[in-house]
C-alpha cells in the first residue's frame, strides 16, 4: 500500500554523487533503445529529473569505432552539447576497455557521471558477452572493473547499476554493493529483481533497503515498479534509500519526473497533458528524432516511442497496430490524425514535422 503523498516529505537531501548534486533525488533511468537524446529533450522540457542518462554503449564497440572510423557510437548523440548533469552507462567484463572508454567520456565528453551497467538482463549481453548482470556472480571482478573505471576517470564519479544477482537462488546484491563501495564508486542503483525475472513479478524493495543497509557511506538509488509520482515519493519515504531511479513508467508519462519534484516540495501534483497536448508532444518528438536521422529512419525510430506514448489511453491497441507498421512519415502522420486518442489537434502540429 502506498502512503499518502499529501503532505510534504520533511527534509528532502538532494543526492551527492561525488561532487554532482542530484537535486531533486529522482534519476531517469539509462534504457537501451529509447533514452536517446531526443527522449532526454523531452524530458528535460518538463522538468523534475534530477540526472539523466543515456542508452548504455558497449565499450568494446566503442573503442573499435574509435580506432577503425575515428567515430563515436550513435547513442552518443547530443551529449556534449547538453545541459549537465548528464551521466553515460557503458558495459563490457573487459577492465581495460572499461577503462579507456570512461577516461574518453569524462576528459575527452566531460560527463557529469561514468555509469557502470551490472544490470543488463538481455541473453546478447549477458551469455553471449558474459557482463551485464552475468558478472554478479563474480563479485570481486565487480570490484575490479569499478577500481580501474574510477581511477582511469581521475576525479568524474564513477557509479553502477546492479540487480539483486542473476537468479533466486544467486542473489548477491549485498557483497556486490559492498565491493562497489570499496573499490571507490561514488553512488549504486539496485533494481529490486534478479535477472533472471526480466521485468516481471514484483521488485522486492525490502532486498533494496538491505542493500541499503549493508554498505557504510554508499549512496544507494532504488529502481523497480515506481510506476506514479506517488510511487516515487513512498519509496523514497519507506526504503530508507538517497534516491529513486524512474524507468518504463517514464516512456509513456515523461512528465513523471515534474510530478515527483512537485510532490516533494509539498506541492499539489500537476495533471497529466491533456490529450491534445499529448498528440503534440509525440509530434515534437517525432520532429527531433527526425532531424537526427532524416524522415526515413526516423519515422521507424518514432515506432516504438509512439507506442509508448498511447499506453492506457482509450484506442491505444488500435493505434499500436497501426503506428506499429508505418514506413514513411506521411504514413506516420496519417495514423497519428486518424487513430491517436486525442482530442483533434491544431494543424500547426501537423505541419511542424514537414
């Protein structure tokens, strides 16, 4: 049961992650496929995240297109032009090239934050690659990827993301936490599953607190089913945790954030956008995507946000089934005109992404 949110939470610590304050204590969550810039944008234009991040990018990739193309991996995109605080996740099991890529992001990018990913579910990262969350079996080179990150990055703080351990019976999110805390990291996200569940079942916040618990100056940030600013404000109430990192829920409402800071200063919550508002939010998206990687691409890249957006909205499944299948922008407009449950839009909105 989620306590009440009306009254204010008393003595709000912004997080401090190394000499990066995170003020409100409410993260974006790094989401392969999805936390790009143009998504960051959004979010920023509505406020109340106190750190964003990006995709995480392999580091082993990286270093490949760096040395072949003198290139940086598209999922870089934007981030040394925008606005700080602004972390980067990476992964890899390899510390030397953990290592060389986060000494890049922090002189070369100048990045608030080096994120390290121990979290990844997805089979390509994690039999296949053996990192992401295979390494939480491996707690001492856990300790040793983080070590060499944060003494490559001289002084950017350096910080992780782990899940409770690979599978119920390998939970070992403590002895990881505290390998994490010796080797130097500067703040560690737990979200409240082993990897072995993905995304379902619930996220067991009371493992999150033990993890809490166990470590003695580590800042820990919860992640797992916040799923309305009410949600973030009760975990961080109850869980005894510096912060609350926000994921899925941000890709259809990522104006969560706002509404989480507003809780947290006492203030009454703002309403969701309006449906009209919402069909031009995706349009506004759509524009930015598209003027990354052209209408062609990027009408195939709105797909999947454009989904998103629609989720618990009356018609949504008619609207996915259509939007799901668009290959050219016009296509894409025709469908969100027809079949976006929204209130009709002002054609201004329809003609920004021409």
């Amino acid at each position: 049961m989620i306590a009440s949110t009306t009254a204010p939470l008393n003595a709000v610590v912004p997080l401090r992650i190394g000499p990066v304050v995170v003020d409100p204590p409410v993260l974006q969550a790094p989401m392969a496929g999805y936390t790009n810039y143009a998504f960051r944008q959004v979010v920023r234009e509505f406020g109340g995240a106190g750190l964003l991040a990006t995709e995480m990018i392999a580091a082993r990739s990286a270093t490949w297109l760096e040395t072949h193309r003198g290139e940086h991996p598209d999922r870089l995109w934007g981030v040394r032009e925008e606005p700080r605080p602004l972390a980067v996740q990476m992964w890899d099991n390899d510390p030397e090239n953990l290592a060389q890529v986060g000494r890049r992001l922090a002189k070369d990018f100048q990045v608030s934050v080096v994120d390290l990913n121990f979290g990844c579910p997805v089979r390509q990262v994690t039999v296949k690659a053996h990192s992401g969350s295979w390494l939480l079996r491996d707690p001492a080179r856990v300790g040793e990827i983080v070590r060499r990150v944060v003494e490559a990055c001289d002084g950017v703080p350096v910080t992780a993301k782990i899940r409770l351990g690979c599978a119920e019976t390998c939970q070992t999110a403590v002895e990881v936490a505290q390998r994490i805390e010796e080797a130097g990291a500067s703040c560690l996200t737990v979200h409240g599953r082993v990897a072995a569940q993905f995304f379902s079942g619930h996220a067991d916040w009371e493992a999150i607190t033990a993890v809490k618990r166990s470590v003695s100056r580590l800042p820990i940030v919860g992640n797992g089913d916040i799923d309305s600013a009410e949600t973030a404000v009760a975990r961080l109430r109850e869980s005894g945790v510096d912060g609350v990192m926000i994921a899925r829920e941000s890709l259809s409402k990522p104006w969560i954030f706002a509404q989480t800071a507003a809780l947290l200063r006492g203030e009454p919550k703002p309403p969701d956008p309006s449906l009209a508002e919402q069909y031009e939010l995706v349009l506004h998206h759509y524009d930015l995507v598209c003027q990354r990687f052209g209408t062609e691409r990027g009408t195939l890249l709105m797909r999947k946000f454009a989904c998103s957006y629609a989720q618990g909205l009356p018609g949504a499944r008619e609207f996915r089934g259509r939007v799901s299948r668009v290959l050219s922008q016009a296509e894409f407009l025709e469908v969100m005109r027809t079949s976006f449950p929204s209130q009709a839009p002002p054609l201004s909105c329809q003609e920004n992404t021409k």
